[in-house]
C-alpha cells in the first residue's frame, strides 16, 4: 500500500512539475532524568531530534540533510508546541549533527503552554517531531 506522499511525489514525476512539500516527522526520544534540568521558570531538555532510522511514517532523514539549513535556523531557534507556530515554548540552545546518529538538541522549555512541563515530566511528550520540506528524494525498498 502507498502512503499519499509517495502518490504525490509520483505523479510529480510522471508529470515532470516540481513540488513542494512540507512534511513534519516524529522521533522518540527516550528522556532521562539527568536529560531534564528544571529551573523555576524552565525545563531544559536534550535529545535525538532526528535519526537516521526509520521513523514513524516510515521515512528516513539523512542526517547531513541538516548540514544546510541548521545553521539559518540557529538565527531564530524557536521549539514550537505540535507545530503550531502560533505556540513557541522555547527556544534550542545547542544543536549538533552527527554523521551516524543524527541532529542532537538541547533546548529551553519557558512556556508552560498546555501545561507543557508537566507532560514532559511524566513522559507523555517524549518525542521530538521536526518539520521540513522535501527537496530530494529517493525510493528504497526495505524489507
């Protein structure tokens, strides 16, 4: 069975148009204690962003795809709630690509939007999710 971006992207290939697309992605991130720093007015939290295994949608994200446009987002870093641009809640404070395990963040929780901390704490918001726009791509077949 397809998922509806590989039917996009195919008939953006069969039709010769470029496209665009934004795509967003999950990647758990197992939360330690000693990951989580709390202050009183924060909650520091560091882990994978992004892997280069297969995620959730089945997708897979070199980590160099990073090497270009991390550094532009380092300009303005900010970690927004489910996406929601509407809803920034930090910012990132560091951030490292490494060729085989992949982008690594530290960042700075200060809004307590949707009682944010709390959920972090207990482990119901253990992922980070990025969002991205795909520029290239390519099949492969993973049995």
């Amino acid at each position: 069975m397809k998922t509806a971006l590989q039917i996009l992207l195919e008939k953006s290939i069969e039709s010769g148009k470029n496209i665009a697309i934004q795509k967003k992605m999950s990647f758990q991130v197992e939360i330690k204690e000693d990951d989580i720093a709390t202050e009183e007015t924060s909650l520091v939290v560091t882990g994978m962003a992004s892997t280069p295994d297969i995620d959730r949608y089945d997708d897979i994200v070199h980590p160099m795809a990073f090497a270009k446009s991390l550094e532009q987002y380092l300009k303005n870093p900010q970690v927004l709630l489910q996406h929601n641009h509407d809803k920034p809640i930090g910012v990132t404070e560091e951030a490292t690509i490494g060729v085989t395990d992949g982008l690594k963040v530290k960042c700075r929780i200060s809004i307590n939007e949707d009682n944010v901390f709390d959920k972090i704490k207990n482990g119901v918001m253990r992922a980070f999710s990025i969002g991205f726009m795909v520029k290239a791509y390519q099949w492969q077949t993973i049995e």
